[in-house]
C-alpha cells in the first residue's frame, strides 16, 4: 500500500514538474516574441506583405491618422518601448516619435530609421533655409523604385533580427520584389507620352513622383500642413490659378487646407484628390499597391484635364517694344508732392500702373519688384521703384501713402487727376478700364490693366519690360544685364 502510493506520488510531482515547464517555457516564448512597430501606413504595408506568416507588424496610425501634429496615447508610448523593432521614416516626418524612439534606442531596441539609409534615394527639402540644412524630403516611398530597395534592406533587417523565421521572410521578400517591380514597369509606362498640362500641389509630397515620372508639378502651396502658408505664395498661386497656368491642382487626402476656399474662390480648375498616407484603404499588404494606384490614376486625370487652361498671357504683350514709350507727364507723389519725369532721372526706374484696391495682381507685382530689391544688394541702390494708379477716384496720396510702405521703403506711390492719369498711361502704352459687376455696388468696382513692369533708364529712355508672372530671381537676372558692372 505504501509502496504504491509512493509510485503515485512521485508520478503525480513528475506531472507536476512538467507542466510547469511547459508554462515556464511558453511564458518565455510568449515574453520573447518578435514585435516590430512601425508608424505610418505605406510602410507597414510593406512589412505586412514581408512577415506574412508571422504576427505581422503593428501600425501607430491607425485610420485616417496623419503624422502631422499626431501624438502617442499612453499605449502606444508602452507599445513603442517593448518593440523588439521600431521602423519609421525619420524626425522630418514623425516628430512625435523622436523622444520615444531615442529612449527604445537607449534600452537596446532596433530601431530603422529609413531617412538615415544610405541605399535609400533620399532627395533634399525643397523648403530649406539655408544651403547648409540637411533637412529631407520624405514621401521616399512614392518613388517605386525606392520601394524596390526598401524591400531588401527591410527583408534583410528582419532575417538577421528573427534569424528562426528567415526563410519566411526570404520568400516574402522575392514575391514582393517581383509585385514591386511590375509595378514600377507599369508607372514608368503608364506616363510616356503622356499630353499632360502644367500641375499644382497643395502639399510638397510629389517631388519623387515628379523626379521618377518626369511630371510637370510647377507649383507648391506649402511644404505639410504644420507650416503656414506665406500670404505672397498664396497670392503668386492664386494669380496663376487664375490666369489658368496650371491645369490640375493636386490636394491631399486627410491633411487639412485652411487656405484653400482663398485660393481657389471663383476659379475654375481641376482638382485631384491624392492619397499618399493611404488614409482611406485598409491597411494591409495590398495597401501600397491600391494608393501608387490611386495617386497615379489620380494625376494623370487631372493634368489631362480639358477644361479652361490657356496659357498665360499679358495682356500688353502684342504691344511692340520699338513703340515710342515714356514722355512728358506730371502726377502727385504719395506725400503730395508734384512729380515730373525730370524729377525721375538720374536712377534707372521700374515702373508699374496698378490700384490698390487691386485683389491680388499688383500686390504680388509689388512684392516680386521688392524681392529683387533686396536681392540685388548695393545695386538697388541705382535703381527706384515706382507704382503708378489707374485708379484716381479712390487712390489719393493719403490712401497711396498708407499702401506702399508695405512694400519696399523706397517705392513711391504716384497718384493725379483723371486726365493726369490718361496721359502718362498713354505715353507708356498701358491699357485700363473700370469694371462694375452686373448687381454689385458700384463702388466696388474693379480695374482690369496692363501688368508689365517698365524698365527705364536714368535719362528716361525706355530700355524693356518684365511681363506678369516674373519671378524675383529672373528680373534680378535680367537686371544686371543693364546695371553698370
């Protein structure tokens, strides 16, 4: 009896002893699992596809989430820090993950940090602001090329991370590579011979689309939506809207546009609906694939886009410029003093007719004479900007004197009676006319013109113009061309 009892007992601990082993064991194996996180959609979508088999990678941004002025719950700052691997773009893009990931570093988790990859072809900021900034662009991933060596480097990451599954993540890796690549065959296709017109974007996230696909993206309104956007920018893009230089305006799914209704009030253009986080599709290994998709098919429509995109034109431009231009004439400055030509030699003059009421022309007119200014150093110094109105009736010397201290300290606001203003108008071949809107209040006319800004030399011989739509950089260039070496 005793005997057998004993053969029970010691039977009964060896059971025991087992399946605590067997708990112990499972437990470890359970505190060891691999877990890698990452942030955003496009690149989870690319680990997902790698680690099919496996748990697959967990996704911080979830949804319709953006990074841009995101931040981490309480949750997701503990589920950073017990990642075995941590992949996120870099501190361009997911600023409230810089802390955390330094402090996973810090504790000995891997962490990729795919701006810092060598293999990788990273382009520099369009938004820097100085020639030193190492500041990145970092929408990389819509560049499918690029995606052809994230696969690798990613896969190589994993295999030596989670050596016990690399076989898995080998396989991944050559039926990833070869959807990749048929990918990149059909977007290098898709866009040869494309007819497209002139595009804008909203948001900087095309310049690798631009560079792989030869794309005509002349225009950017801002670089994400945490920057303002510059009122002269706002201004510049809304004349061309307007004017219809650009064919296609390019927005984003998900990132908010407080500008928006300003820039495009009245205008007719098309508007293309981007998605480059992957907002709306599920997340997913087929997620990458459905957003190249989507965003090409997108642009393609929109700069093919048929509606009214003439291109730009300035409405004095059939104006010859052997056609005698300049004269004798006498207005009232801004501090309402009498101004003749005679008063104006002695400096070379850039001259420009506009009003004040005037939306958006002029003061971007204005503001590009300034820019140049200031470019050109101790040579502005030979020149002296003027802004003549076409609008007498509401822009007296007072009215003037308040507007053009806005622009540059040494612009002089010019101003006179009707006739005063006719006859130098016609002496410089520059066309007005007031326009009431049929049902508005007569007072808030407007006044269509001429936009061209005149060059005149020292002794008031007329030497050339600089047609609407300029940029700073081109009229300095054109400039020193004249000015005294």
């Amino acid at each position: 009896m005793n005997s057998t009892m004993g053969i029970f007992i010691k039977r009964r601990f060896i059971l025991l002893v087992g399946v605590s082993l067997l708990l112990l064991s499972q437990g470890v194996a359970a505190e060891e699992k691999f877990r890698v996180v990452t942030s955003i959609k496009p690149i989870h979508s690319i680990l997902a596809s790698l680690m099919l088999g496996t748990e697959g990678p967990e996704l911080l941004l979830e949804k319709d989430a953006i990074p841009f002025g995101y931040q981490l719950s309480e949750q997701q700052k503990k589920q950073v820090a017990d990642a075995s691997m941590i992949v996120w773009v870099g501190p361009e893009l997911e600023k409230f993950l810089v802390d955390p990931v330094k402090r996973a570093m810090d504790s000995g988790v891997t962490v990729l940090t795919l701006l810092d990859n060598p293999e990788l072809k990273i382009l520099p900021s369009r938004w820097a602001k100085s020639e030193k900034s190492t500041e990145r662009d970092p929408f990389f991933w819509l560049d499918s090329r690029n995606t052809l060596i994230l696969v690798d480097e990613l896969a190589r990451a994993l295999m030596d991370a989670d050596a016990g599954r690399a076989h898995l993540y080998q396989r991944n890796r050559d039926q990833l590579l070869t959807r990749v690549a048929e990918l990149d065959r059909r977007l290098e296709y898709g866009y040869r011979g494309l007819k497209s017109g002139i595009g804008m974007a909203y948001f900087d996230t095309l310049q690798y689309f631009e560079q792989a696909y030869a794309l005509k993206i002349r225009g950017v309104m801002a670089q994400s939506p945490e920057q303002p956007v510059d009122t002269i920018k706002l201004l510049e893009s809304r004349v061309k809207l307007k004017e219809g230089y650009y064919a296609c305006l390019l927005t984003e799914r998900a990132m908010p546009m407080h500008e928006f209704a300003l820039l495009t009030e009245d205008i007719d253009i098309n508007i293309g609906l981007l998605d480059s986080f992957g907002t709306h599709i599920a997340a997913g290994p087929e997620l990458y694939f459905e957003l190249m998709k989507e965003n090409t098919d997108t642009i393609k429509q929109c700069l093919q886009y048929s509606g009214k995109a003439p291109e730009p034109t300035d409405v004095d431009d059939e104006i010859p410029l052997t056609a005698k231009i300049g004269g004798k004439f006498m207005l009232i400055d801004h501090n309402g003093k009498l101004v003749t030509e005679k008063d104006m030699l002695g400096k070379f003059q850039l001259i420009y007719f506009g009003y004040t009421f005037c939306p958006d022309i002029c003061p971007t007119s204005l503001q590009v004479i300034s820019q140049a200014l200031d470019m050109l150093g101790d040579k502005a110094s030979l020149l002296k900007p003027y802004f003549i109105t076409v609008d007498p009736e509401r822009d007296n010397p007072k009215v003037m004197n308040n507007y053009v201290k806005y622009f540059n300290q040494d612009l002089v606001g010019l101003t006179g009676t009707k006739v005063m203003i006719e006859r130098v108008a016609k002496q410089f071949k520059v066309r007005y006319e007031k326009v009431i809107e049929e049902g508005a209040d007569p007072d808030l006319y407007i006044m269509d013109h001429s936009a061209s800004v005149f060059l005149m030399a020292p002794d008031g011989e007329f030497i050339t113009k600089f047609a609407h739509g300029i940029s700073a950089k081109q009229m300095v260039e054109s400039l020193r061309a004249y000015l005294p070496k």
